[in-house]
C-alpha cells in the first residue's frame, strides 16, 4: 500500500510516455489545443504576477508618467536592494524563521505521534479526541483573539523566554497559538494516511520488542515521510503568511514576522509603489522556494490519505 | 482600525526648510543647551529617578513614529535628551496602524513607560479607563504651553495626562500659480466656493481633489462644513453623543456637501489620500480639504514653495472662520509604566522648547506648540499655519479624536463612504447613524 | 482487469487495523507515560487554547465587554443589534455567500478542469502546476498590493488593458463593482488549491480502472464522470469542506485592500474589526463571531460526520 503512495505512477514529472498506454487513440489536434488553452490560462495566472515583477524592476518616476503597462526605459534591480536594506528586511526575514521553525517542526512532531497513536492504540475518547483536533481547525481564529489575550497576558515567563515576563509579547505565544491551531489539519490529515500503513509493520516491530517510541520513531515516522513532506509545505505558506497572530500578540515593532512588517512597509514605501512591489517580490519569494523545493513530494504526498486504493 | 490624518506621521518640505547657518539657528542651539541644563534640575525634583549625568539609567518609549522622516525626528528628540540627561532611552517603534489597533492591549499588557498619542478625546477616553499616568506634576513645571493646549491635555477629571509635541492645521490647499494662471479668488462664502466650482470644473479640472479609501480623510470634510453650518459648540456636542443625528442641522450640513460633491474628483473611495494631494500637485485637480503636513508630502523640491491655503469658505456668518481643525500629537505615560519617575522625567523634558527644536531640526512639516521653540527658520507657508492657528477662536482636534474611537471606526467611517457612493438618501443614512450613536453612546452610562 | 470500480478505501486494511489496535492495558510504564505527554501536551494547548478561548467568547458575546471595564450580561442585545442596526452585517451575509458560490460553481470546477488536465501524460505538467498554484502561497500583503496595481482607477492596468483611460472604471471603490474583482482574486488563488488537491486525489486512482472502462467502450468524459469521478468521493467531501470554510473564513485579501468597508464587507472582517480596533467592541465583536461560528458548524457537523463514516469502514 505504501509503495503505491510513495511512488505512484509517474504523472508527476510528465515527459513523453505516450504510445506507454497500449490503448491510448493518439488525437494529435486534440493535444494541440489542450496545450494552447493551458498556456493561455497560465499565462492570465501568471500576468498579475508578472505585473509586479515588472513594476519592481522600473523607476517609479516612469510609471508615474508612462503608466504600468508602458514600454520600459529603464530597468534595474536597484529597489530589491533599497527594499532590503530600507526596510531593514533581514532582521524581519529572522523573526519569521524564529517563529516559523520551531512551530512547523513541534506541529509536525505533535500531530504525527496524536495520528500514530490513534491509528494504532485504543486510546479512550480516540473519536472525541479526533473530533476536538479537526474541528478546532475550522472554527474561525478572530474567536479566540480576546480570551487568548488576557490569558496571555496573565502567564508569566522568565526573562529568557521572553522579554516581556509574560507569553504576551513573546515569540512563545505566537509560537503556540500556530501549533495549538495547526495541529487539527495535520492530525486529521496524517491519521488518515496512517491508516493506510499495514499494521503488520508495527505488529512485526513488537514482537522484536519495540516500545511505543519506538514504533512511532522507527517505524511509522520513515514511512509517513510523503505525507509529512507536504504538510511540511502547506503548514509552512500558512504558518508564514499569518498575520493576525503576530499582529494581536506581539507589541514589539522589531519582533514582528516579515509578513506582518511587510504591512508596516506599506506606509513606510507608500511615496513609492514599485519600492513597495519589491518588497513584496521579497517577501514572497521564500514560500515560492519552498514550493518548487518540495513540489513532487508535495502533490504525491497530498493525498490527504483518503484514497488509498 | 481609524487612520486619522496625524497618524500618518508627517513629512516635512525638505528643500525649503533646509536652513542656513543664522545667528537665529545659533541661539536654537543655545536653547538645546539650555533645556539639557534644566533637566537635571527637572530630574531631581522628581525624586529618586536618579539625575546625574552618566548614571546608566533607562526609560522606555513607545513609538508610532514609524515613517522615515518622523522617526529620524524622534530618534533626534530623545538623542538630545539623552545626551543632556545621560538617561538612555529604548524605543519601539510600531507601525502606527498597527500601534492604534493594538493600542487598549498594549497598554494593558507591557507597554513602554512614555508612549506617543494624540490629544483629544482619544486621549481622554484611555485616561478615564485609567491606563494613564496623572502628569498634572509635571505639567506645574511647563512654559510656554497657551491655555487651549494644556485644556486638550487635560482629562475628564481635570487633570493632565498628555503633553503635546505638534499640531498642524486642516483648510484648503492649493497651487496659488495655477490659481493665478486661470484668475481663479479665494471664495469667501460658501456661494463663492460653488460659483468657483462651476468655473474650475469647465475648464476641465477637477475642483475638489477627493479620497476616501481609508476611511478618515471625508471625516475632514465634514468637521468643516459641520462647524461652519453649526458652529464648534455644536459640533464637539455632536461627536460627545450628545446630539441627535437625525437633527435638521445636521441634515442641512450633509446637503451642503452633496451639492458640492459633483466637483470632487470620482472615485473617491478606491483613491488613498496620497493619490488625491498627487493629483493638486500634478495640476489635475484645483485644492483639496486636507492636513497641512499630509498635503505638503505632495509638493516636494521646487513645487514646495507653490503650496498655499485658505480656510474654508463662511457658510454661517454666525460662525464665520471662527473654528480651526489642528489636531495635535504627543505624549502619555502608561498606568503600567514600570518606572513613574523617570516616565515623567522624560516627559518633563518632551514639554520643553528643546525637544521641539530638535524634532524640528528633522521634521519641518509640522507646527511646533511650544511658544519657546524656534520659528526663525519658518517658511512663509509654515509661518501661516502657525498664525492660523494661533488666530482660532476654537480648536478641533479631528472627527476621530474628538468623538469615541468606535463610533468613528465601525460607524462614520462606513457612513461617511456610503454617502459618497450614494449622496441621495441623506435620511436614510442619518437614521441609520443615529441608531447606532445611540447605541455605542449608551455604553457610556 | 473488468472489475468494478474499487471503493477508495480499502475495508480490509481498515478493519484489521481496527481490529488490531491495542489496549492500553498491554503497555509497559514508559509506554504510558510517553503516550500521556505526547498526546497530553498537545490536546492540552488544543482545549485551552482553542476550545477554552472559544467558548469564552461565545459567554462574551452576551456581554457588552469592552476590553476594559468588567463585562456586564446584556443578554441577546449585541444579537438583536447585529441584525436591525448594524448596517455592514447583511452586505458581510450577502458578500460572504457570493463568495461560497462563486468559489463553489466557477473555481472548485475550473480547479477540477485543470487537475484532469494536467493528469494526462503532457510535458512541462510541473510547470503548469506550478503556475497554477503560485497564487496560493503568496500573503495578503502582496495580493493585496497586485490588486492595486491592477485594479486601480488612476493607474491600474486592467483599465489600460480595457482602453478605459478617458473614463475608468472604479473596480476597488465604487462598491456595486468591487466584490467581483476581488472575487476574480480569491478565485484566482483558489483554483490552484483546489487543483492540487484534486490532482493528488487523480493519481492515487488505480489506471487500470480507466483502462478497464476504455476496454469496455466508455468515451474519455463517461470514463471520468463514471468511473474516475466517483472514486474521488473522498477528495470532493475534503474540497466541499474547505471550500465553504474558505468562504466563511474569507478575510485576508479583503483586509489588504480595504479592511473590509465599501461594499467589501465580510463577517470575519466585521469580527476584527469590532474585536481588535482601538476601541473595542468585544461584546459586539464576538457576537459576530458567534453567528459565523454557528454557521460554520453545520459544515463542521457534516464534514465530521464523513471522518468518522470513514473510521467506522
């Protein structure tokens, strides 16, 4: 079954396997058109894109004159740099990697040990427990903004936690909520998938006398890797785009995330749009790398595990 | 979520407040020197902050001077003060939006010792939630400071919490060569204006430059028409929830700007107010009701001195141009404030002549309040502005600071754009404004 | 090789991995106590943090809590006012149902398209994929600054492209336009997740089947929508689900272009508009949170329902 997951026919990758399929009727002008109306709707997807890139790469002066979508005179990379060192990006770039690294890898940790037990154990209240991850990911995260506060604010930290002495402020809190919230996806998701992963794998480690650790770390982790591969990825663009978390929690201007600085960037650059276009190319650039970093595990991986045949 | 027009942190004229070496720029810094030597003084009347110079004390800050200009200009205030205290200070700066949506949570949580804010009754409603240091104290040592300022500092129970940095004056602004070109005259009269109107738009520009994309600049219109129609006294009664908003008078002041409204550039709420003032600047459109500092962003190197105004027109004579619109900015010290004394040392020291001069030195854009401070190097634009307003016989602050910030976020901001989508149905917006000022009004018994 | 279609799941392996799971009683001490902490800490964070925050607020929607001053019970009136006075609500209700249909009847379907699409045997499939699902992973920030630049009045390109440069069209601010342009962007990014939801979905199907139903004479259209298509009951349950509470939840692209006013409300906005402003409106604010939250449960309900269907096979 796993096998099937992890490498499943090859679509993915593409290149030319026709004629593979015995039955496949060649219908040339068929294939001609799906081309032409793929590259046409990709490059709409593509355009407003492109836009940005394009205005990023102009003096603002020109645009200002000559409109977006004129010709260009002059091109340049010479907002990137300004954008970077302007807006002093690097230092946000670092907040984001503080809080992002530590909540991807413990949501990833929690949930695929939550899967693992429930899939394999008779854990009391297995259902209620599955019930209580995957709705709580559905209820919508303003709720939770007010109470979550005056918690936070209540829980004293030490100083080398936090700053503050409280989770209010800290990159903890942040850190928390993200996990708390991101766990329920990724339960629902990794359970499913371990369903799949024939319980004569794990029964074969007991009986060599392998602990509940064990099994999990051993045996079920190295076999759930497709589908962690693209959680890894999902959890990572959400829990890199959030901006509410850190907007709510955080009260120290030099501790924001880049997503929520780049908010800040907005009125910073407002005089100069294609400075703001720059910084914005910047700011998505890391989840685009990720994304064509991970893509093949990411879409065999990303079978939510409900369709295992 | 109200951007009020002084939360955008002003940029100053650069070309033509760049100054020369004067006798004048001398004694300025002589004044520098001056208020760095009265602060040790300051420092030990408050007791036990610790006042003398190279003692490694600190005092946090917390700043919504988050853009470019203003934020070198605060870094130059609190330079000076630490040069002339040797008290270091922390600051932290927060985008200034996200500072005010934040601002009841920051100053519930851990918030800075001084913290910037705006005077008015968005002062007056967190120090009556108690999240404000009394500085009445430190006020008993301020000069220079007129009655009307130390009035906006003061709290519902008669005491101070605020001590004002700068204001900057809401009027008409324009490019007098364009003006001059075309032979248009400052209207006088509210009939002026609309004749005026009818001219500007036939030679096919726009008369009022007009933006409302986020919300808070239409509140400068209305503020305008509101206290010229009916008057400050009413109008500061209306924005307290003690007025009826299905009033006749009220009606009369959004059918005045309906019949001004086809002269003001379409579109209005999918343009930021920078778009707008770019417009006068570009010669597209003729004036614009807008803040002096915002506008001023606008017309930068040679433009700079091609920037002037005018209040808006008499619509009562009753009234006259009685009432200015100048919102001021400064500082509170948080309830939470982890050292009180050294809060208030600080705070002594940001109420002097010295701390506008320095913030001056950087920021040209605004209106100092410290009759102390040093004007010499003024601009004959700045020069007015300052005389404007000096000449009120009433100060506004602004829609969102004189009225509850709720009120102005959740309702009239709303309100306000679905009146300029839709400037028919005056009753129905009214009743439904007074519906809801009726509500959130309530909350306050 | 003619054989029916297979059900996506498989029942065998299901039921002797119920079958086999273990009582807890079978376990050493260490077990436990690693089975306690691990999934103790995190159903911890999950009830307080989750659960625990929620369900204060649907107590304080039944206040007038302020962010202040004690809340006092004001019992139905934030509700009551919600629904006569508060004039954003029911263009927040009508906004938030274009968005579930316009998502629901043009973008889940048009995701659909492109994943049948790309899982024929073409070239540069990833390229396409990747293109496709580029609008996904980008934040509010910078979709709603491309909404700018595109759909501005002054300087947008949309207009440019149209040839309305004498009299432009108003597509973020004249508030009888908006929605849909900023429909067309939330479209935009959710037909690409959509699409990879559905391709991975599509390539776990067995080819046999396919090939089986070609055998058998079946065109390529009766081949999906017969055979292929209803393998994918499961997927169709997951994107149902999220596609609703993506509409529900829809927030972001809205707050970067114009936090939510003018025509552009939606009750996500409303709620931190009311719950996170300068002078807060907490009572009021959750109340709004209360009634999407009931309306996402019915949603939640079914959903749940088809998760433990599934674990009961």
């Amino acid at each position: 079954m796993t096998t099937t997951t992890t490498a499943p026919r090859d679509t993915v990758g593409g290149g030319p396997r026709e004629g593979s399929r015995p039955n496949r009727r060649p219908v040339r002008p068929a294939r001609i058109l799906l081309y032409v109306v793929l590259t046409l709707v990709a490059l709409g997807w593509l355009a407003p894109l492109l836009l940005a890139v394009y205005a990023s790469l102009r003096p603002y002066a020109e645009t200002a004159k000559y409109g977006y979508m004129s010709l260009p005179h002059h091109l340049s990379l010479r907002y990137y740099s300004q954008a970077w060192s302007q807006g002093g990006m690097g230092k946000y770039f670092l907040n984001t990697l503080i809080i992002t690294a530590p909540a991807l890898v413990l949501t990833l940790f929690f949930a695929s040990f939550i899967a693992f037990a429930l899939a394999r154990f008779r854990v009391p209240g297995r259902k209620t427990l599955l019930i209580l991850f995957t709705a709580g990911n559905l209820l919508p995260p303003q709720v939770m903004v007010t109470p979550l506060y005056t918690l936070y604010n209540k829980i004293p930290l030490p100083y080398w936690l936090s700053d503050s002495g409280t989770v209010y402020d800290s990159y903890l809190g942040v850190i928390a909520i993200h996990v708390a919230f991101q766990t329920g996806f990724c339960v629902f998701v990794l359970y499913n998938y371990m369903q799949t992963i024939p319980s004569e794998l794990t029964e074969a480690a007991v009986v060599d006398g392998a602990g509940v650790w064990r099994q999990y770390w051993r045996v079920i982790l190295p076999l759930s890797r497709p589908a962690l591969g693209a959680l890894a990825t999902l959890e990572f663009t959400w829990i890199y785009n959030d901006f509410l978390w850190a907007l709510v929690f955080m009260s120290t201007g030099d501790k924001l995330p880049i997503t929520s600085a780049l908010n800040n960037l907005r009125g910073e650059f407002f005089t100069d749009y294609n400075l703001l276009a720059a910084g914005s190319m910047l700011v998505a650039l890391p989840t685009l790398i990720v994304f064509f970093a991970l893509q093949r595990q990411f879409v065999s991986g990303l079978t939510l595990g409900a369709n295992k045949g | 979520m109200t951007q009020s027009p002084p939360d955008q942190p002003l940029r100053p004229v650069p070309s033509n407040v760049s100054r020369t070496v004067s006798r004048r720029s001398m004694l300025r810094g002589t004044a520098i020197g001056a208020g760095a030597l009265a602060i040790p003084g300051a420092l030990a009347a408050c007791g036990k902050s610790g006042g003398s110079s190279g003692n490694s004390k600190t005092v946090t800050f917390g700043s919504n001077y988050s853009d470019a200009i203003p934020k070198k200009g605060i870094a130059a205030v609190m330079a000076a003060y630490q040069k002339s205290s040797g008290v270091s200070v922390k600051t932290n700066t927060q985008d200034h939006n996200s500072f005010q949506e934040n601002i009841s949570r920051y100053l519930q949580g851990n918030p800075e010792d001084v913290f910037s804010w705006f005077a008015g009754n968005r002062m007056k409603f967190f120090a009556a939630q108690g999240l404000a240091t009394d500085i009445s104290d430190v006020w008993a040592g301020l000069t220079g400071f007129s009655d009307a300022l130390k009035k906006a500092s003061t709290g519902e129970d008669g005491k101070q919490y605020f001590v004002p940095l700068y204001n900057y004056p809401w009027a008409v602004f324009y490019r007098p060569s364009v003006w001059q070109a075309k032979g248009w005259q400052v209207p006088k009269t509210l009939d002026d204006l609309t004749a005026l109107c009818k001219t500007i738009k036939s030679s096919g520009m726009d008369a009022f430059a007009f933006a409302d994309k986020d919300g808070w600049p239409a509140m400068g219109t209305f503020d305008q028409i509101n206290m010229r129609t009916n008057g400050y006294d009413f109008h500061i009664s209306l924005m307290a929830g003690k007025e009826s908003w299905t009033d006749p008078k009220v009606k009369q002041v959004f059918s005045t700007w309906a019949s001004l409204l086809p002269y003001h550039q379409q579109g209005a709420n999918g343009r930021i107010w920078q778009d707008a003032a770019n417009s006068v600047q570009q010669k597209k459109s003729a004036m614009m009701v807008i803040g002096s500092g915002q506008i001023a962003q606008s017309f930068q190197g040679s433009d700079a001195t091609d920037l002037d105004f005018f209040p808006y027109p008499v619509i009562n004579p009753d009234f006259g141009q009685d009432a200015v619109e100048a919102p001021i900015d400064g500082f509170m010290v948080a309830k939470k404030a982890k050292d009180i004394d050294a809060a208030k040392a600080l705070m002594k020291f940001l109420g002097s002549p010295a701390a506008e001069n320095a913030y001056q030195s950087v920021d040209g854009g605004n209106i100092p309040t410290n009759s102390g401070a040093d004007t010499s190097n003024f601009t004959p634009f700045q020069k007015k502005c300052q005389e404007y307003i000096a000449g009120a016989k009433q100060i506004s602050q602004f829609m969102d600071r004189d009225t509850r910030p709720d009120f102005a976020s959740q309702v009239m901001i709303p309100s306000l754009q679905s009146f300029i989508n839709k400037p028919s149905d005056i009753d129905g917006l009214l009743k439904s404004i007074d519906a809801q000022a009726k509500s959130i009004f309530a909350q306050d018994n | 090789m003619a054989s029916p279609p297979v059900s996506a799941q498989a029942p065998a392996t299901r039921a002797s991995a119920a079958r086999r799971r273990r009582r807890l009683s079978r376990f050493t001490r260490r077990d436990l106590v690693i089975l306690g902490l691990l999934i103790g800490i995190p159903v911890l964070l999950d009830i307080v943090l989750i659960w625990g925050t929620t369900l204060t607020s649907i107590g304080l929607s039944f206040t007038d809590y302020n962010g202040f001053t004690s809340p006092k019970l004001v019992g139905l009136r934030n509700y009551h006012e919600i629904v006569t006075i508060y004039e954003p609500f029911w263009r927040a209700v009508r906004n938030n149902l274009l968005w579930l249909g316009v998502l629901g009847f043009i973008a889940t379907p048009l995701g659909l398209l492109l994943a049948v699409l790309l899982d024929k045997r073409i070239r540069f499939t990833r390229v396409y994929q990747s293109i496709f699902y580029m609008p996904v992973v980008l934040s509010l920030a910078v979709v709603g600054f491309i909404a700018q630049l595109v759909y501005s009045r002054d300087y947008g390109a949309l207009n440019s492209v149209l040839g309305r440069t004498s009299h432009p069209i108003d597509f973020l601010g004249d508030p009888s336009i908006n929605i849909w342009a900023i429909l067309a962007a939330a479209a935009w990014r959710h037909v690409g997740y959509v699409m990879i939801l559905y391709l991975a979905g599509l390539k776990s199907v067995d080819p046999a089947l396919k090939e089986a139903a070609t055998i058998d004479g079946a065109n390529e259209r009766q081949t999906f929508f017969r055979v292929v298509f209803p393998t994918l009951r499961p997927i169709n349950v997951i994107v149902l689900v999220i596609t609703v509470i993506e509409a529900l939840r829809a927030f972001d692209i809205v707050y970067a272009v114009n936090s939510g006013r003018n025509g552009l409300e939606l009750l996500s906005v409303l709620v931190t508009a009311n719950i996170v402003g300068e002078a807060s409106r907490i009572g009021f604010g959750s109340a709004i949170a209360v009634i999407l939250l009931a309306t996402s449960l019915g949603f939640v309900i079914a959903y749940l329902t088809q998760i433990l269907r599934e674990d009961r096979r």
